[in-house]
C-alpha cells in the first residue's frame, strides 16, 4: 500500500508527486522528452518491450518522442522509411561501416570523400582486415570493373566537398547492383532537398545535420536513412552496439529549424551563384568548381539529376598565386570566417592542399573553398574583391 502522502518526508515528497498537468495541451513546437530511464507501467511490459519496435519505448539511446519524431521527419524529406540517428556526420559513416563490414570485406570510397572518411577507411584496413580501395569519383559506371567477390559496400558522396566532382550516382549503382554490392552515399551537400537518393538506386543516405538541416553552425549530428528494412535493422544493431545516443535538445534544434530548411537552402543557393558568377570573370580564378556551372566537373550530370545546388563550392586560383599569396587573400577577408563545415549563416573561406586529398589532381593553381551564408551576396563579393588586392 502506498505510504500517505501526509506522512512522506519533505525528501520522498521532491522526488514522488501525485500531480499530473492536465491533458489537452498543443503547441506548434515539439516537445522535449529527455530521458535515460523509461519507465514501464509493470513487470510484464518490461519483459514483452523489444528496443527495436518504435511503437514503445525501452530506454533513452533507442529514442524518445523527440528523436522519434525527428526521424520521421528525416527519412519522409528524402523518400526512405528508416532513420536512425548519430553523434555526428562521421558517427554515421562509422555506423554504416560497422554495420555493413566485417573482417575479409571490401569497400571502395571515392578518392576526392570526405578526409575523416578516408581515415576511417584506413583504419579499416590496417587494424581490422576490411579492404578500403580508391577509386576516381568521375568514372561513373566503370566501377563495375573494380568490384570485387567480397566488395560489399560503395561509398559516393555527391559532389566531393572540396573538389566538388559531382559522380553519376545511377550509373554507380546500377553497378553494384549488378554484383551485389550495397551503395552507400553522403548526401550531405543536397540536404535531400536537391536529390533523391533513393529514387537512384542507393541503398542507403547518410547525412551530416550539422549543416543546413540545423543551420546554426551550433549542433553536430548525423542521420542514416534507408528504405530498405534489412539494412535498415542492420543499421540500428550497430548503433545499439556503439551506443550512438544523441542530446534531445539537440534534437529538438535540429526540429526547430526543419521548417526553414528549404528556404535557407534555396537562399544559399541564390548567393552561392552570385559570388560563383562573379568570380568566374575575375582574372585570379582559373576555374569555378561549382557543379551547376558548365565546365565543372560532373555538371552534365548535376543538370539531370538534381533540382538545386548548395551554397558551397571552389575554386581554382590562377597558377602564378603561390600557396603563400592564397593565403595572404584568406587572411584579408573581413565578412568571410576561417572555418570548416557549411550550412550556416556565416560565409566561411578555407584553403585546400590538394596533394593530401586527391590521388590525381589535374590542376595546378591553389584550391579555396567558399561556403556562402546568407549575407547580402554583394557584401560578400566586396569583400571577396578588396581581399584580392592584398594577395
């Protein structure tokens, strides 16, 4: 029997109340549901929960209304059926990796990826037995001749986000469909907004929210999305294994600026074409990588496949700037931040050495790559302008 209330100590009675708020409340944000125990209703329904079912709740890593709602929410924006969340983009490509390779496996990423995916990818290979092989990201279907027996999984990422080399995805997959592999693909620079990944025939999207899905270059987190159900509960046993939890508050962040996600996209994409199209007529750019302008590489295929661009490309400076000038004209920016990732509203400008992320880099000049925010595109262009007269 319950104690009485009355005769609770002050400390019983801080932590155990009678008092429940009352029902009917809504509001047009989501709730916040932070937890690490849930607690179950009797003994029977502990024993009869399965983690893995959404329709109930066992402890706070497998999720909350919060984190579920925020999945749901992500997978509907890119076509798929399954999300699970990550700590961060890279925790989701390690997720994926762990979930799809084991010791005797191979996989092939691209050779301009993501350079934290290349380390990964190194590892892989050096402590664990599991093949990580490079592969041009322009060479479409002629993958196929690279896949191997065991070849399992294909990483792209599209475009590269420094050399901004855009792969033909459906050719790649088509590929590794043909021999078995699965297609894995970061689709960060699209935000889903601009490609659908899973109308191409990639298996599973892998997304940093970090960048324009919580567009304050305050939160870092990633998302595996899948529309297939047995990747789909491969993936969620290895993020139960590696204990992949993510902050409901995060969560909550990143819910709260989803409805504004597209229009900051098409913003971005607006200002990026503006700088970009400037830039292209200045006589210190050899050449604009951006891949909804002809001549980048891989534009033919952005044109057919995507709707939209992002606000991050690069360029290549003309080859009589030495690094050290390069840098001078970074140095000189006022409006433009030094800084890694995109998304935000901040412009943000870095340098690149190529030679430490392509294989076979064809150009000579210096590399910058510039993320446009959301300032007013001719700020950001005298800007740009004032700090090419220091180099």
């Amino acid at each position: 029997m319950a104690q009485d209330k009355e005769s609770a100590s002050i400390q019983t009675a801080l932590i155990h109340s009678d008092y429940v708020a009352p029902s009917g409340f809504e509001s047009l944000a989501q709730a916040v549901h932070r937890a690490s125990t849930v607690v179950f209703e009797n003994v029977a329904a502990l024993r009869s929960r399965n983690w893995q079912d959404k329709g109930a709740y066992t402890y706070g890593l497998h999720g909350t209304p919060t984190s579920f709602t925020l999945e749901a929410r992500l997978a509907e924006i890119e076509g798929g059926k399954y999300c699970r969340l990550a700590p961060s983009g890279l925790a989701a490509i390690a997720m994926v990796n762990l979930s799809l390779l084991k010791s005797g496996d191979d996989m092939l990423i691209p050779d301009n990826v993501y350079n934290p995916n290349r380390e990964l990818g190194n590892w892989l290979a050096s402590d664990f037995g599991i093949s990580a092989r490079y592969y041009d990201p322009l060479l479409g279907g002629a993958i196929a001749d690279l896949i191997q027996p065991n070849t399992r999984l294909i990483w792209a990422e599209a475009p590269g986000s420094i050399s901004m080399e855009m792969p033909d995805i459906p050719a790649i997959c088509q590929a590794a469909h043909d021999k078995g592999a699965v297609v894995a693909l970061d689709n960060t620079w699209s935000a889903g907004l601009a490609f659908h990944p899973f109308d191409h025939g990639v298996g599973i999207s892998m997304q940093a929210l970090t960048k324009y899905q919580s567009g304050g270059s305050d939160i870092l987190m990633g998302a595996v999305v899948t529309n297939d159900e047995v990747l789909h509960r491969r993936i969620e046993s290895a993020h139960m294994r590696l204990g992949l939890g993510v902050s409901m508050d995060d969560a909550y962040f990143v819910l709260r600026s989803l409805p504004t996600m597209k229009l900051r996209f098409e913003a971005h994409d607006r200002n990026a074409r503006a700088v970009a199209s400037w830039l292209r007529k200045r006589p210190e750019i050899a050449k604009v990588l951006h891949p909804a302008f002809p001549g980048s590489p891989g534009h033919d295929v952005w044109k057919r496949d995507f709707t939209g661009a992002a606000g991050l490309f690069s360029v290549i400076f003309d080859e009589r700037f030495s690094e050290a000038e390069t840098d001078r004209f970074v140095d000189s920016l006022k409006l433009f931040k030094i800084g890694y990732s995109w998304g935000g509203p901040n412009s943000l400008c870095v340098p690149y050495r190529m030679s430490n992320i392509r294989n076979s880099w064809t150009y000579q000049g210096q590399l910058v790559r510039f993320n446009i925010g959301l300032e007013e595109p001719g700020d950001l262009i005298a800007d740009v302008q004032q700090a090419l007269g220091h180099m």
